[in-house]
C-alpha cells in the first residue's frame, strides 16, 4: 500500500496517539477507522435530513410509505 503525508496540528496528533496506543492498533489503523466513522456519520446525517425533507411533503411521504410497505425482504424473519 503506498502513503502520503498529511499535516496536522500537534495536539490532533496527540489525541491520535493517544486513541492508537490505547487500542493497541497504529496510528495509520486509527486514522482509518476514524475516517470511516466519520464518513457513516456523515451517511446517517444525509439520511436523517432526506427522511425530515421526504416528511415534509405529504405526497411524497404517503408515495415513500406505499412504497414500503408493498416492498418485501426476504430476510427469513418473521
């Protein structure tokens, strides 16, 4: 895998550090999982916000429930 650098200031790299060594993982391992938390963070946001405008529109809202409720998952729970 290749690397890069990237600047940051002292005390997020500290922080960093710090979060590494008590995870017993490397400083690259931290800043992956916090990249992907921040980016599913940012996901469930996008769809909070779509559900509150899809909410908002009455019409829309009814069509989003028909549409689920007419969708079925074959997931094997009943």
């Amino acid at each position: 895998m290749s690397t890069t650098t990237v600047r940051i200031d002292r005390e997020t790299h500290a922080r960093l550090v710090r979060m590494s060594k008590l995870a017993g993982v490397s400083l690259g391992a931290t800043i992956r999982d916090a990249t992907e938390a921040l980016r599913r963070q940012r996901f469930a946001h996008r769809v909070v916000a779509e559900v509150g405008e899809l909410r908002n529109d009455p019409a829309a809202w009814s069509s989003y429930l028909e549409e689920a409720e007419s969708t079925s998952v074959v997931d094997g729970l009943d």
